[in-house]
C-alpha cells in the first residue's frame, strides 16, 4: 500500500526544519525511482506565510494572536486532509500536527511513524515564541502544551531520530521526557540534503564585502538566537578578532539579537545566496546550544568547507568520521583555540581537509543516499518486521 507523508506537497522548500528535510527526501525519492509515497495535497498561503501583511500588523497584536492560538491548541482538533485508510503507514513531521488530527488517528489501524524536528522539546519552542511578558502572566495555561509532544509520543508506533545524539536535547528540554520515552519505538535514519553550490566565488564575495584576500574568514548563518548560539559566538568574538588577519562573515537576519560593533565583523543580513557566504570563508562555525541534527552542517559539508561545531546534539554524530576539518569544541576558549590552530595550518592541509569533508557528503548525505536508507526503514515498518 501507500505510505503517507503527513506534510503538504506546496510547503517543501529548501530551508531548515521538517519543509527542508522533507524537500530533500521527495528528491531523493524520485531520483531512486521509488514512487509508493505521497504528501499531503497543497494547502496554499497562511496569514502567517504572508510577508506583507506580517509587516502592517502591529507586533502587539501578533503576540496577542499567538498566545491565544496556543492557548486554544490543547482543545483544538483538525480533520484528516485525506482518508487515512487509504494508507499503510503515516509519517507525521511535527507533534504538533499529529495531536490535532488525534481524532482521526484514534480509528487509524495503520503504523503511526513521528519525526520531531525540534531543536528541543516542541512544546517549549512554541512558548519561546511568545513575549516573555505574556508567559510569565500565562503560564499555568502554557503549561497545558506538554500534553501535545507526550500524546504523540505515546501514540506514535515508531519514532525516528537521525542518531542517537539528536535525541539529547529533548532530555535537557523536557523534565517528563524520560517517563514518556519508549526506547523501543525508536530507530534511527541520518538526514540528507541536496548538494548547495556559490553563485558567486570567493574573490567576488571577498572584493564585494571589502575582505583583503589574504584575510583568514570566519562565516555563520541562521537565526541570531540564543539557541543557535549566536550569543556565544558574539561573546568568544572579540577574542578571536585579536588577531588582525580574522574577519566574521555573517548571514541571517540581525534580530532578536544583535552583532558585534567591529570593522572585521560584517553582517550581511538575510540572503537567498548563504551558499556563497560560506564559500567565502576558510572555517564555518556552528554553536548551537542545543541541536536536532542542523542541515545547515550537511550543506556546508557538500559545499567543501571546514566546520568548527559545538559538541551537541546531532553535531556529535560527526565526530565518528575523525575528520580533520570537522572540529567539535565544548566552550569558547575550546572555540578560540580551534580558529587559532587553524589558521595556521597550511593551505594545501586545509584544501586536503575541505575535499575530505565534501567525500563525506557524497558518501554519506546525498537525497539518493538519504532516501534509499529511509524507504528501506519504512518498508521494514510497514511489513512491522523487527528492526
């Protein structure tokens, strides 16, 4: 029979989260020929999706809609978009999505498979979303959320993980996670991407930005938050930039927080290019606080660039590969003397390192690799042999 992908086919994009991942398995998908999965039909344009009216509303009136909506979410139910009969095996992408089609799922006979792509506990990055002013008034009924991961982790028949690692930080998120946990519903997959290439060259970039070519660059890109680690990355900073040759190359937009006020610290703000950005630098840095299991390390990997990672999450995964230009560090002074080491190893070791990264990839974490790993697990699932 047919297996469900539970995601509308018009919100694959290739970007972070579950859109992404997924984006990237429907091309892995039709690349191996296999064709017993479909997605949801499209759903068009939210008022959430709309850029424009975003920018009209008031910002009050925003975080007074979103904390009514999670207010109202442990009642809400949804009806199936399709006949969930029809199907073997459903393959939710958010818990959120699976406890508010509960209804329907509790006459579903099917294997109910879950993938929470969460970089915590889902629950608390819905209430990080809201003004901190709000939660402290509201946080008994906030409270009430828990119930949306424990349902779908309870009813899920199988829940998969990238790895092991990517588990951790539901632990650190979630004080009920250990009771709610069943090891036995867990088995693991490794995400792929598809292979990102510069449109622009290093010089280009370089030229563009005003960086001296000579210049030892350092790039991030994504959410300045705390928990991508952006706040870390400003703090070990000034440190780094001691030394004359080092530049901060910065992609994604500058909010909530904000960068360092230097010459050598340049924020481009948001691109639809970040491919470029990291190309322009000699060493990607990636601090998250806590992590899932970041596409954003699997790109800079199959754009062949050196990575410095926290030693979190899925990024720990990665230390398995003794890879010379994959370097995991625990806290700033770790992080400063990897950039320091690097910088003065040789260019010729640093290229040899950046074709091993982009080796892995290609073993590794392309779609075609991603998507043979995980039709085989699903077919294992739904014929429910043991795995």
């Amino acid at each position: 029979m047919t297996k469900l992908i539970h995601w509308p086919v018009d919100r694959l994009a290739p970007k972070g989260g579950p859109s992404g991942y997924l984006f990237g398995l429907k091309h892995g998908l039709e690349q191996n020929g296999v064709h017993d999965f479909e997605f949801l039909p499209p759903v068009g344009k939210s008022i959430e999706s709309n850029r424009t009216l975003q920018r009209v509303i008031p910002r009050r009136i925003k975080d007074l809609r979103r904390l009514r909506g999670l207010e109202m979410l442990p009642s809400r139910i949804v009806s199936a978009p399709v006949l969930y009969g029809d199907y073997s095996v459903i393959h939710f992408h958010s818990t959120e999505d699976m406890y508010l089609h509960r209804k329907d799922l509790s006459s579903y006979k099917g294997k109910v498979v879950l993938s929470s792509h969460s970089p915590c506990a889902y629950h608390k990055e819905l209430i990080a979303r809201l003004n901190e002013k709000d939660v402290c008034k509201r946080k008994p009924q906030l409270e009430r959320l828990g119930v949306i991961d424990e349902y779908s982790f309870k009813r899920a028949d199988w829940i998969i993980f990238p790895c092991p690692e990517a588990e951790e930080p539901y632990f650190h998120t979630w004080e009920r996670y250990g009771e709610v946990r069943d090891a036995s519903k867990i088995v693991y997959c490794p995400t792929g991407t598809r292979k990102c290439f510069a449109r622009e060259s290093r010089q280009e970039v370089r030229r563009r930005l005003g960086i001296p070519n000579h210049a030892f660059v350092i790039s991030y890109v994504g959410r300045h938050n705390e928990i991508k680690g952006y706040a870390d990355l400003v703090g070990a900073a000034p440190y780094i930039l001691e030394n004359d040759d080092v530049w901060f190359l910065i992609a994604g937009k500058e909010e909530p927080l904000k960068g360092l006020d230097h010459p050598r610290w340049i924020e481009v703000g948001w691109t639809d290019d970040p491919h470029s950005i990291v190309s322009a630098a000699d060493v990607f840095v990636l601090p998250n606080k806590e992590t899932y299991f970041d596409l954003v390390l699997l790109e800079v990997l199959s754009l062949g660039q050196i990575v410095i990672a926290k030693n979190t999450g899925g990024n720990r995964y990665f230390s398995q590969f003794e890879l010379e230009g994959i370097r995991l560090y625990d806290g700033d002074l770790e992080l400063i003397q990897h950039v320091d080491w690097l910088r003065k190893q040789s260019p010729s070791d640093q290229a040899k390192w950046r074709r091993e990264n982009q080796a892995l990839f290609e073993a590794h974490f392309t779609c075609r690799a991603f998507a043979e790993r995980y039709a085989r697990l699903m077919s294992h699932i739904e014929r429910n042999e043991k795995l």
